[in-house]
C-alpha cells in the first residue's frame, strides 16, 4: 500500500537519490580535495607572478656581431636562465637538434645591425608559445638595445641606468564605488568562482542524466513510474542530485570566503591578501548555482529520459557541450570590461548568466538591476525549461529503441 502522497513523493526519491551521493566514496574524496584543489588553483597563478617569472629557461645565444650578447647573457643569467652563448657561425640545424635533443630550450640569433634598427632577432625554441617567458625575453633584449643605443651617443652608464629604470607601477581594480583592489588579484577571484559553479553545474547536471539513463536500462524506471507520476520523479531526481551538489558548492564558497580573508597569513609575504568575499557575494554565488542546476539539470534530464543508452547520451548531449563552451571562452569579456556592453549581455543570457554574472558581481561591475533583472530572466527561463522537460520526460522514460526526431520532440511539448 502506498501511504505516501504524489505531493511527497518527490521528496523521497529527492532524498534517496542525496542518501545514495552522501553514502558514495567519491563524494567524501571529491569534497575533501575539491577545497585543497581550488586553493592551489588560487594560489599558484598568484605566486608564480609574484616570484617575477623565474622560469629558468635554457637558451644560445647566436651573436653576429652585434654587441649585444655579453650584456643580454649577463641580464637573463642574473635571472636564473641558463644561457649558452655560441659562434655565430653555427649552423642551424645543430641548434634544432640541440632542441630536439632537449639540451636547450630554444636559440636567439641577434643580426649584426640589431643595434642600428635594421635587423630582426629571431628566436626559435620549444617554450616559443610560452607568452611570459617570450615577454620577458623581449623586454630584456629591449632594455639591452635601448642601453647600447644610449651608450653609442656618449651617455654615462649611470645615466643610462636611472633612465632603464622600471617606475614602480600597481593596476589597481574599482568601478568607483569603493577602494581599488588590486586587478590580477580580483581576476583571480573570479576565475575561481567561475571554475566552481561551471565543474559543478555540469557535473551534476550530467549526473542526473545518467541517473535516468541507468534506471532505464535496468528497467528500474517501471517500478518507480508504478508509484510515482513522471513529472514528480523528475523533480526528486534533480532536487536529491542538486541538494548534493549544493553541499560541496556551500562547503567551496566558504572556502574561498575564508582563503580570501586569511590567504595572505598562510603563504606569508609571497601571496597577497585576496579580496574578501562577504556574505552577499556568497548568496550571489549560490543563487546562480541553485538556478543554473536547475536549468541545465532539466535539459540534461530530458536527454536522458530520450535516449536508451549511455553511448546514445554521450551523442545526444553533444549540442549541450558546444552551448558550455561559451561561457569558458568569455570569461575574458567580461574581465576586460565588466560593465561594458558585451559583460551586460552575456550575463543576461541563461546559458551563460549562471557562470559569468558571479564574477562580474565580484568585479564589482553589475548593478542592482542588471543583477535583479538576470536573476529574472534565468528563474523564468529555468522555469519554462522544467516545464518543457517534464513533458518530454513524461513521454520519452518509457519510450526505447529509436531516438525521437525533433518533430517527435515538438509534438511532445506541444500536447501535454
């Protein structure tokens, strides 16, 4: 006898499905090390820009007579590379097997009119891709350029030193409504959110998915749909996954709350402090989780109640994946101007609004009605996206064989 109401029910299968997660090794394994992971994701980035790039590159140094290899190779060695300087008659092809061979990282050839502006140095090496190595080398053949340049006009080697002199320079992040932070620091915030809510808005979302597609398979879906109306078992499904979900984002945001505030005292000197993260932008953090779960833990339910088979889902929700790519490779937009255009309308967009409007928020780039008005069109959005799933689940969980064609898919939705 079922004493259990069809409005309860979804309760229980909500909370089987968080007992099972709770129960699970990988949970306790993903939850402890997740904080331990996103500190060093934090972290690291932050202290290797603050040891100055020492990346101890192994480089030749090809001079053709142009007078700047001995001061260019005292410059980088003072740096911590490990720099070869070679006969300018060496061919080419023994310097790229040294690559080959990983004796150096790559060679710098200075032409002999570098000095007088004519010629181009050329590197060529494995780390050519490396944009802070290449920068860096880049300044310092510059600054030995511009000092033999000085020198040849009959400057004194102190003058020429004061005027090579870096100014001490900070970029320092603010709308205006507070105190400057400093950027890099703030990006790195950001970036860490976004890594957070957009690992366990998929994550979770794809596992209500396979959630589905198991129970199916083993037949398990009859028993329950025996009990339960389709529509409730949705629901308990994507609610039990999410409450799980929501543990580990609660624990996570914490994380960073604390690591924010207390960052600084635990790696000394070498990390700084982390702009604080306050309560509100914590209730931001988990408003787009809550919501963006939801919106894509219903489409991913849906796939799965399509299709009859694993291999079947990994190919139905491959639109899905491309559609999560967005938001990744925009994280940049909205970083280089957060209350620009562009940062506006991506974070009024529901596929992309649950990344990208937490670190705007932290950027300290949107409004109270630009985050009011988000917060609506995704709450809508996720909404009629439940509303068109349950009823593509109601038809699809018990459906096998062939996957259905998006007219099928229409007709579905059209006729509840």
């Amino acid at each position: 006898m079922i004493v259990t109401s069809q409005r309860a029910i979804w309760w229980v299968i909500a909370r089987r499905e968080l007992t099972e997660r709770l129960r699970s090794r990988w949970f306790i394994v993903t939850t402890i090390l997740g904080p331990l992971l996103l500190i060093g994701a934090m972290a690291v980035p932050v202290l290797i820009a603050s040891s100055g790039g020492n990346f101890g590159a192994r480089i030749a140094l090809v001079d053709d007579s142009s007078g700047v290899g001995p001061s260019l190779s005292a410059d980088l060695s003072g740096l911590g590379w490990r720099v070869t300087n070679v006969a300018a008659e060496t061919p080419e092809p023994e310097l790229l097997q040294q690559i080959a061979d990983d004796k150096i990282d790559g060679f710098l050839r200075l032409p002999a009119d570098l000095v007088a502006g004519q010629g181009k140095a050329v590197y060529n090496g494995d780390n050519a891709s490396s944009m802070t190595t290449m920068a860096m080398l880049s300044d310092r053949l510059a600054r030995t350029v511009t000092s033999l340049r000085l020198s040849n006009l009959g400057l004194a080697r102190s003058s020429i030193q004061v005027a090579l002199q870096h100014p001490s320079f900070e970029a320092r992040h603010t709308t205006g409504r507070s105190e400057g932070t400093r950027g890099d620091l703030v990006f790195v915030l950001g970036y860490a959110v976004v890594l957070i809510l957009y690992m366990s808005i998929v994550i979770y979302a794809v596992n209500v998915m396979r959630a589905v597609v198991v129970e199916k398979t083993n037949k398990v879906i009859e028993v329950l749909l025996a009990a339960v109306k389709p529509e409730a078992l949705m629901l308990g499904k994507i609610l039990g996954v999410g409450l799980a979900g929501l543990l580990q984002v609660g624990l996570w945001t914490t994380v960073i709350l604390a690591f924010s505030t207390f960052g600084g005292g635990l790696f000394g000197a070498a990390m700084p402090t982390l702009p604080s993260v306050d309560l509100a932008a914590m209730a931001v953090i988990l408003a787009y989780f809550v919501l963006g779960y939801f919106f894509f833990a219903a489409l991913y339910a849906a796939i799965g109640a399509m299709v009859s088979s694993e291999q079947e889902a990994q190919q139905a929700q491959g639109p899905v994946v491309i559609i999560l790519v967005i938001p990744i490779s925009c994280i940049q937009l909205v970083a280089n101007d957060p209350r620009g255009n562009a940062a506006e309308l991506l974070t009024q967009i529901p596929i992309t609004s649950p990344f990208l409007m937490p670190m705007r928020y932290l950027l300290d780039g949107a409004s109270f009605g630009s985050l009011f008005m988000s917060l609506a069109i995704l709450t809508a959005s996720t909404w009629l996206l439940t509303l068109v799933a349950a009823r593509i689940f109601r038809v699809g969980i018990l459906m096998t064989g062939k996957r259905p064609s998006l007219r099928e898919l229409w007709h579905w939705v059209r006729h509840p």
